[in-house]
C-alpha cells in the first residue's frame, strides 16, 4: 500500500472519531504518557501543537507545567524547511495560527536541539517497529536526524493508527517508544 492511501484511510478513521471521544481518549494517551519515566526525566520537551484530528496535547502541556518542566513547540521555516523549538508558556498569548492553519509558538528565540530530553512527535500511522507515517513533508524526520538530538522521541496516537506496516522512504526516522490511549510500546535502537 501506498503512502498516500494509507495516509487517506488514517484521515478517514481519524475524521469519523466524535470530538468528544477524541478529548477523552486524548487525555487518556497524556496521561499515560506522563506516567513513563522517560516523561519523569525529562526536564525540556517539545509538544506539537495538535490540529482538529489528532490527539490533543494541551492537558500534557499543561501538565508539565505544573510539573515544571520546560515546554517547547516547534516553529516552522518553510523556506528553509525546519522545525525551530521555541518555548512557550502558555497556549493562548504565546502561540499564534501560522502557514496552513497550524499552531505555532508566536516568537521565542530557539532552544538548542540537544537541550531537548523529550520530543512529542505527531503522526497519521505507526508500526510495531517504531516507524512513523507524517503528513509529507519530512519536518520531523530531519527535526529527529539532528545529529545533537540525544532526547526520546515519543509518539503519541491513539489505538486506531497502529497499522501492520509503514511503507519506508530512504530519508523516514523511526521514534524511540509509541504511547496510545491503550498501552505503551519501546522500541529499543
């Protein structure tokens, strides 16, 4: 199957979840999440900030706030094609709707990849073996092939968007564990 199918039948699950299910759920996946001590270690991570269809990570922010951490968002570059870490504090003043209606931190200085213990990475399809399908473009692949990055990448889905297999391409960075609304998967390298 094709990356561009498999990415239509994901939308369409994803779409036909009613928004308060999706809420639920979502809060259920966060807070597992929280639960790791991948989580627990981490003293700077990097959320996306989540489109009408994915799992929403807003209670995760907001819980590592109160847990004190630091919370980063990626800002895009288009022309250079890069996602840039900045941090944010709150999701209403410091984030603004960017290029193609996706949230982003409104200014900030970048924060060193390295400094990075946890990434949050978004996705429409997983695999058992760690593999991400995004949208296209590659921003989180190069994003998680910095050669500083030293931190968990962590994906978080829910159930419905673990398919059997993800059709790779040469320049596809798989993530080091998988939570769901469910359960917890690793995937050690």
């Amino acid at each position: 199957m094709s990356k561009k199918v498999l990415r239509q039948q994901v939308r369409d699950i994803l779409a036909a979840i009613p928004p308060e299910q999706l809420q639920h759920r979502s809060a259920l996946a966060c807070q597992l999440l929280c639960e790791q001590e991948e989580y627990r270690r981490a003293q700077t991570l990097m959320i996306f900030l989540s489109t009408t269809h994915e799992v929403d990570t807003q209670q995760l922010a907001q819980r590592a706030w109160a847990d004190g951490k630091t919370v980063l968002a990626p800002r895009v570059t288009w022309d250079q094609r890069r996602m840039l870490p900045i941090e944010i504090q709150s999701l209403g003043s410091d984030v603004e709707e960017g290029y193609m209606g996706i949230r982003e931190p409104a200014e900030g200085m970048p924060v060193p990849v390295s400094e990075l213990d946890l990434v949050v990475v978004p996705g429409l399809a997983f695999d058992e073996q760690g593999n991400r399908l995004g949208r296209g473009r590659g921003f989180y692949d190069r994003f998680l092939a910095h050669p500083d990055f030293r931190g968990t990448a962590c994906a978080l889905a829910l159930e419905e968007q673990i398919v059997s297999t993800i059709p790779l391409g040469p320049g596809d960075v798989a993530v080091d564990m998988l939570v769901t609304d469910v359960r917890v998967r690793r995937f050690p390298r």
